[in-house]
C-alpha cells in the first residue's frame, strides 16, 4: 500500500510547500478496461494558499485528491505533504500522518450517524490516540457555528450544518492540508456560502492549505487560484478567479463541462 516516511526533503528546509506532485499517475483497471485517471501530474502548492480543482466529470479530480492526501496510492510518481514524502514508509506510518497533517471533507459529509456532533468531531482525535477534550469540540464546533449542537445527532441537522460539522472534524487536529471533494455539492446557496467562508477562514486566518475539487464557478471564486484537469492531466491554471473568468476557461475545457454539471 502507500507508503509514508517522517524523512524530511533537505532541499526546501520547513516545507515552503504544503503540497509537490511529481509527475502523478493512477490507472484503474488493467488491459481491455484500464482507465488512466491521472497521467503524470505535476504540481506544487505553496503553504497557506487556497486552490480549486476543477475538470469535467471523470478527468481524475477525486483521484488527484486520494492520491495527494494518502487515501489512494498512485502507481508512479512522488507525492509529498508539508515535506513529508508519502511514498517509501509503512502502511502505519502514512496513517499516522495523515490523521496528524492532512484533513479531508467528503461531498455526502461522511458522518457517522450514531455518534453525536460532537463526537463526531473528536473522532480523528480519538483514532490518533489523543487525549478527547470536550472543551476543544466545542472550540472547534463554536468557530463552525454549531457550538449549541454538540449532543446531537446528524439526522437532526440540516445538509449545510452536516457539511459543517464535517468541516469541524477536519479543523479538529490543525491539519497543513485540508482536501474537500465538492464540500457543496450537495448544499443550497447560502450553505454553501457559510461552507467557502469557513475553507478560506481556514487558510487567511490559520495558514491552512485547502485544496478543493467543485464544479461551480462562483465556488472556485472563493480560492486564489484554480488547477484545471482534463483526461487526467493539466490543462490550465487560473489566478485570482472571478465566476465569469473560472465559467469561460470551463466552456474552453470541452463540452462536457459547458453543460454545467
Ligand atoms: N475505483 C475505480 N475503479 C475503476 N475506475 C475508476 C475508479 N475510480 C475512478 N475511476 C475512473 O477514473 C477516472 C477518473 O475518475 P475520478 O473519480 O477521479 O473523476 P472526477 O474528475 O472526480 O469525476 P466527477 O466530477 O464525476 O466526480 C474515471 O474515468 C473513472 O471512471
Ligand atoms: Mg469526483
């Protein structure tokens, strides 16, 4: 499985970079059915930056994402994380790391259902072998706008307040990177306005580094800058995108994309 080592890059000290990609590439599949999701990706991203991801449907964005945060191994190429190669330790190591330095927001919140709020939030905590501190539940909770819901349930709360809660869950252990697959995907307008202030709160105010995939222009518009992928490889870098300027380069990409998934 993918590997993690603690072994540090010399060559750039304290990680100036939160995330390097080295020519990243992920076939599923073998012979007659192999998909080549992701063809020799190449990227870096600074320390306390904000990127949107975007692509048509099946262009290797959520396969971009698990290869960068450890959830999946590439087949070749070098990933590395605040320093931190993802590729040459154990399967244990890289655990350890990715619940200490990487958080991740799922599209459909990924909550467990019989855990209260709060609990939910801890849960990285817990899993790490942390000491579970109900006062930083609440800390985290109160700066996600839920701090009088911690003993509910997830079925009592709304779409956006899930997303929410799930955004709390990868706040909980100050991670360098934060990775979010359509965090508001699934959330009406003002959701998701809340879910976009939090992600670009998370990095003006805490120098977080958030990573996040969507498929909406005025979602994109809230990052610094966006990574356009087609047929798994870059196709295109915006900075400093506004909606109008994120929608042109979109309709530029292929029709698929044009028809506004
Ligand atoms: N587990 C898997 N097994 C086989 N093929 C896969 C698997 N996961 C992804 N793929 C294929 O890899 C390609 C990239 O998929 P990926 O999920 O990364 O796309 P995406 O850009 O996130 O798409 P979407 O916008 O629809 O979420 C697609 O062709 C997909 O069918
Ligand atoms: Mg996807």
């Amino acid at each position: 499985m993918f590997r993690a080592t603690s072994r540090r890059t010399h060559d750039q000290g304290p990680a100036a970079e939160a995330l390097r990609l080295v020519k990243v590439s992920k076939t599923y599949g073998s012979d007659d059915s192999a998909v080549t999701a992701l063809d020799g990706v190449t990227l870096g991203l600074g320390r306390g930056t904000f990127t949107a991801v975007m692509g048509p449907s099946g262009s290797g964005k959520t396969t971009l994402l698990h290869c960068a945060a450890g959830l999946d191994r590439p087949d070749s190429g070098i990933v590395r994380v605040d320093g931190t190669e993802l590729t040459g330790g154990g399967e244990a190591e890289l655990t350890k790391f990715r619940r200490g330095r990487i958080g991740f927001v799922f599209q459909q919140y990924n909550l467990l259902e019989t855990l209260t709020v709060a609990q939910n939030t801890v849960l990285p905590l817990k899993l790490a072998g942390q000491r579970v501190d109900r006062q930083r539940a609440k800390e985290v909770l109160t700066s996600v706008g839920l701090g009088d819901r911690l003993g509910h349930r997830p079925d009592q709360l709304s779409g956006g307040q899930r997303q929410r809660v799930a955004i709390a869950r990868a706040l909980v252990t100050e991670p360098r990177v934060i990775f979010a697959d359509e965090p508001t995907g699934a959330l009406d307008t003002r959701s998701a306005r809340d879910v976009l202030r939090l992600l670009q709160q998370a990095v003006r105010v805490h120098g977080r580094t958030v990573v996040m995939v969507t498929h909406d222009p005025v979602a994109a518009s809230y990052a610094d800058s966006v990574l356009f992928l087609a047929d798994g490889r870059l196709a295109g870098h915006l900075q400093a995108p506004t909606p109008d300027a994120v929608a042109e380069r979109l309709a530029h990409l292929g029709d698929t994309v044009a028809m506004g998934v």
